[in-house]
C-alpha cells in the first residue's frame, strides 16, 4: 500500500480549491481537510450530521466532542468544520504581527489557516455566525499556540464575526458521553424491520405501554416490553435512544444513564415520532 502524503505544497492548495473546499453551507459544504488529508493517531472521526444532512470530519476527540453538543443545540443551524481562512490576510496579519506565518515543515508553504468551526445560530428572528477554535487548556500556554491564535482572532475581528476558544475545561463530559451514545440512535433507517412501518410501530407501542406504567424501574418497563408487547430483546432499548434522541422523551443528559434509574426519570416531552429524520 503507497504511504499517504500529508505534506502541503502550493498545487495541493490548488486542487483544494478547485475541488470546492470551504465552500458552501449545509449538505453542499466541503471541510478544507479531511480525515484523510492529515495523520491520525485514532483521535479523527467522520460523524453523520442530522442539522446538515452530510459527513462531518473531526479532527480530535476534543472537536467531536464539541461537535455533539452544537448538533444538539437548538440554536445552532448549521456547522461547518475545518473552515479556511483567507491566505493573503492571514499572511499580511503575520506580518503586522511581526511572527512565522504558519507553515509546512518539509515544504515550506504557506499553510491556509483553518478554524475549527464556524456555525449559523438563530439569535431570534436572525442567523449569525460564529467562529470556534478547540484547543486543550493546557496547550494555551504555548507562546506558538498563543501566536497562532492571537492571528485567528484578529483576522475574525477584521471579518467582524465572533470567536471563541472552547478547550475540554469548557465541555461537559458527562453531557457529551450520553450525547455520543444517543447519536447513532437519532435515525432508525439503518435499522432492519419486519415490514416498513415497524420502528414507527414499536415507537407508539413503546409511549403508550410508558404514559400508563406506574412506579417500578426502567430496567423493569424494558423487560415487560420484551414480554408481553412482542418487543424482542434489545428492541425496547433501540426506541428508547432514539426517542431521547430526538426528543421526544427527556431524559437526564448531565448523568450516565442507568437502566436501574426510576421509570419516572423518562418524561414524555411530545407524542411525536420522527423515525423518518428530516435535515434541521
């Protein structure tokens, strides 16, 4: 197998652009790099986005965290991942700045500078965007970090947009751990069924046996599914990751979830069955 190249030169950047990197919004965005374009340690992941309707690549465990929770935002209508910045305005900061512009160590280009995100947020009848850069908080006190970062600001400021650091002090783990787990379960289409309306079925089945059971564990509510409502085993569990995941049941998400929590930690939020997902 040929060995990847990571190295950036100038025809690499070329083709970027060409190929439409950075450009677009929602499902026709394309990242500037991908999990492909850069060496992973096992800390990139492609995660399916439910707000854009695409593939988003996440370069860090700390971005995919933070990914988890703009996607569970309300507020927050579109995200758009390694976002490029302009060359020649990065280049022309740096050297107001007076530091190395970023660049490739084995081939001395200028890099394209990227943020790790910039999202659409509704701010009432608006949508404004906002600049994220993820960095771990101990790496904050790395002069070329700061250098680099103190760049990103200023060329936000020029563009008159917001930026934010977020580091993993700012995220919280135990939201973005039930937020991970109840992901996959957002849409069941990848689910197989007896016949082409049973996720929905087993979902209204699931509400009405819940809105009428008194008392008892969840663990309890889940095995009475499997027997005596025709659930089979792990079903009942299936409905529920989805129903919290798309809402309409809420359930603790700042706590590990535990099957042998109290039944009345699930509320119903809303008789609603998104089995079919539509793109926020």
């Amino acid at each position: 197998m040929a060995k990847r190249r990571y190295a950036i030169d100038e025809a690499k950047i070329a083709r970027y652009v060409k190929e439409g990197r950075g450009t677009g919004h929602g499902g026709t965005y394309r990242p500037w790099l991908t999990v492909q374009d850069v060496p992973s340690l096992g800390l990139c992941s492609r995660i399916h986005g439910f707000k854009s309707g695409r593939e988003h690549h996440l370069l860090s465990n700390l971005e995919s965290a933070l990914f988890h929770i703009l996607e569970w935002s309300e507020i927050v209508v579109d995200i758009r991942e390694q976002f490029p910045l302009d060359r020649e305005v990065t280049r022309m900061l740096a050297v107001e700045m007076g530091i190395a512009h970023p660049r490739d160590v084995k081939t001395g280009t200028d890099l394209v500078m990227t943020t790790d995100f910039v999202v659409d947020v509704r701010v009432g009848p608006d949508i404004q965007e906002r600049a994220l850069a993820v960095k771990p908080a101990d790496e904050l006190a790395k002069p070329r970090i700061l250098e680099k970062f103190e760049l990103e600001r200023r060329y936000w400021l020029r563009e008159g947009m917001p930026w934010h650091v977020v580091t993993d002090r700012d995220l919280p783990r135990k939201r973005v751990k039930t937020l991970r787990w109840l992901h996959e379960m957002r849409s069941l289409d990848h689910m197989e069924g007896r016949y082409s309306d049973y996720w929905r079925d087993r979902c209204d089945r699931f509400l009405a046996q819940l809105q009428q059971v008194r008392g008892g564990l969840i663990e309890h509510f889940l095995h009475s599914l499997e027997e005596c409502d025709g659930f089979s085993p792990g079903e009942p569990m299936t409905v529920l990751r989805h129903l919290a995941a798309t809402r309409v049941i809420g359930i603790e998400l700042d706590r590990p979830f535990s099957s042998k929590d109290p039944i009345d930690h699930l509320r119903i939020l809303q008789w609603k069955l998104p089995v079919q997902q539509e793109v926020a």
